[in-house]
C-alpha cells in the first residue's frame, strides 16, 4: 500500500496551517532542518510558525514572498531561513538553510520548486486513491 501522508501539520490555527512537505522517499527537508536546531532557535520558530496560523500574517523581517520565485516565501528568523509555498489556507514549508546574504541563492529557491512539484504530483496521485 503506498503512503498518503503528503506533510506534517506543525501549526494550526483559524487563519492558516503551517506544515512540512514530504518529500517521494519518505523524508521532509524542513523538519530534518529544524530538528537539527538548538532547542531556542525550535521554540522561536514554533511561535512564528504558530503567529502565522493565528493571524494569517507577519512582518515583512519575518516573512518575505521572494521575488522572481514563482510564489515561493521565506520564513526568517535569526539567520535561519525556511522556504514555503501556499496550498490552499497551508504553508508548505520545503526546506530550511541558514542564510549568510540578504538574497536567497537561486539555488536554495529551484530546490524549493522541485519540493513544491514533487508535493503536488503526490497530492495528484492521493485524490485518485494513492496509487504508486
């Protein structure tokens, strides 16, 4: 039988969820990322991640549409950065990086397309009953 579980919700809210994608081998880049962190920089993105879900909305130094991504967003905090994409009233979260420039690497931006294709391919596939 082949998995249907397309993300991990990480917050939910009245406006908005924020959640990880996984990925076609079983794994999600975004949460392998955050749980890497030190447990300071986790509690500080869990209430951002949970602020987004509550109000819909940040600051711009805390969440930032990239330009030229096709509708790939950031969120910020301290120098770490993860990329996301919206499905529906959902967050996406792709994968996470720490940043040392003020622009996000085009390369950090096709890795976040490639995560946001495969999710949308896998989300296909489970509205017509998960096969392969």
């Amino acid at each position: 039988m082949a998995k249907s579980t397309i993300r991990i919700i990480l917050a939910l809210g009245p406006k908005r969820q924020v959640a990880c994608a996984i990925r076609a081998n079983g794994e999600s880049e975004a949460m392998e990322f955050i749980r890497n962190l030190d447990e300071r920089a986790q509690v500080k993105l869990a209430a951002l991640f949970q602020r987004m879900s509550d109000f819909g909305y940040l600051s711009k130094e805390k969440f930032k549409q990239l330009q030229d991504s096709e509708s790939i967003s950031e969120f910020r905090s301290d120098g770490n950065r993860l990329l996301c994409f919206l499905d529906g009233p959902i967050f996406v979260l792709t994968h996470g990086f720490s940043k040392g420039s003020q622009k996000t690497p085009k390369s950090q931006i096709e890795r976040a397309r490639t995560i946001r294709a495969e999710y949308f391919d896998a989300k296909k596939r489970c509205q017509r009953g998960c096969e392969g």
